[in-house]
C-alpha cells in the first residue's frame, strides 16, 4: 500500500531497544511511519539517546516533577498533542496509565507486553512463565484499553521455553523476537492494514478474528 508516512510518536522509560528497533527498520525504508518524537518519563532512560542519534526530537516529562498521576499524564498529553501522532506507540514504557488518557489515545495506542496474552497481564512475565512451567513464552503487541494488559492482542511471537531458562535467560531471547514483532506491527498500523474501528480490530478491512503470529520467516499470519 502506498501511503503517506504515519505521524508516530514513541513513549519510553528506559533502555529503549525497541524504540531503536523502530529507528533501524524507518532507516532502512521498511517502516511507514514518520517517527515524530520520543517521549520518557525517566530523564535519565538510556533510550533517548538513541532518539537524540537519529535525529527524532526527544522530551521528558518526569513523573516526580508531579503532584500526582493526573498531572504528569495531562503533561504527558500535551507534549503528545503538539506532536499529533496518528499512532502512539508504547515501547517499555512502565507507567499505568489511567481511563482518561487512554481514551485519549483510544484506537491508535499501542503497547508491547512481554507475554503471550491474555496470560500475565502486569509485571514479572518471565518469572510467572517459569512457575507455571509453561513451554510457550512470548510477546504481544495489543491496543491498549483502560484495562491493563487487556485491550485486543494484534500480534504475537512465540517462543519455546528450554530447560534450564531462567527469568533473565527467557528476556533476553525473547527480546530479538519482540524487536521483530513491534516493528512488524507497527508497520501493519502505518500501512492501514490494521484499523480500529468501534472496539474492533480490522485488517485488511476483516474482523481479526485471533492474533497474529509473527513467524520464523518474518511473516505475519
Ligand atoms: C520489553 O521487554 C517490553 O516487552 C516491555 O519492556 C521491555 C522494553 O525494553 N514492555 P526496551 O526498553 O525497549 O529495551
């Protein structure tokens, strides 16, 4: 599809590998959006450098400088409005946010979640993965809704767990696998494949009916 780039913004709190990721693949020509800014909430997160390298303006809007959630999420907003982002994209960025920012944002935010939803919403995926003794691990890319962790899954890759992994062991395979899979879907939002449209996800004009899976071979199916 040929299209004009999508106005992207990226909203990170730290090391910022996929942030990066999405920077690489823009460089490359295989990524559809128009990277409009990064912001952190951490002024110190190791991403905005990556940011400040590519050239895409950067800005932090750190939480202790808040009374409160609301405060920081409506100056959060703002920076985010004066980017006017068509999709906003949250790349480990480790913040609840509340109804009415993601209603906001509803429809065209995005979030990628360290497990394979709808198992383990929130935090320690790796290490519930591991108690559970699942063999499947994983990563989603879903739209993000007021509840956490629990809006609809777009994408997700799998990934087998080995003997012997532990929680550090599973991130960090995991994490080449996730890079893959945000760009990947990213790209299907900048392209229109994938819509919103009244609580549900459309591609190529479709109902989704299940996931996608990103596959060995770099397909989505
Ligand atoms: C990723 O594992 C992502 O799933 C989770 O936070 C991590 C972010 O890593 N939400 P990075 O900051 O992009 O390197």
């Amino acid at each position: 599809m040929n299209r004009r780039p999508l106005p992207t913004a990226v909203l990170i709190s730290g090391r910022g590998s996929n942030l990066k990721a999405l920077i690489d693949a823009h460089d490359r020509g295989e990524l559809a959006a128009d990277l409009r800014g990064v912001i952190s909430n951490r002024p110190r997160a190791a991403g905005l450098e990556f940011a400040r390298a590519a050239g895409v303006p950067d800005f932090v809007v750190d939480h202790h400088a808040y009374p409160d959630r609301a405060a920081h999420e409506a100056a959060v907003a703002a920076a985010l409005d004066r980017l006017a982002p068509e999709l906003v994209v949250l790349a480990g960025y480790m913040r609840v946010l509340t109804a009415p920012f993601v209603e906001r944002y509803l429809g065209r935010m995005i979030n990628l979640h360290p497990s394979l939803l709808p198992r383990y919403p929130g935090l320690q995926t790796h290490a519930r993965v591991l108690e559970a003794g699942d063999e499947w691990h994983g990563s989603s890319v879903h739209f993000v809704t007021p509840d956490l962790d629990a809006g609809p899954v777009l994408a997700q890759v799998r990934m087998r767990v080995q003997p012997g992994d532990d929680a550090g062991g599973l991130a960090a395979r995991l994490l080449p696998l996730e890079h893959r899979l945000l760009v990947g879907a990213v790209e299907l939002f900048c392209t229109g494949r994938v819509q919103w449209r009244n609580g549900r996800v459309l591609l190529d004009g479709q109902p989704l009916q299940r996931p996608l899976i990103l596959e060995d071979d770099g397909s989505m199916r």
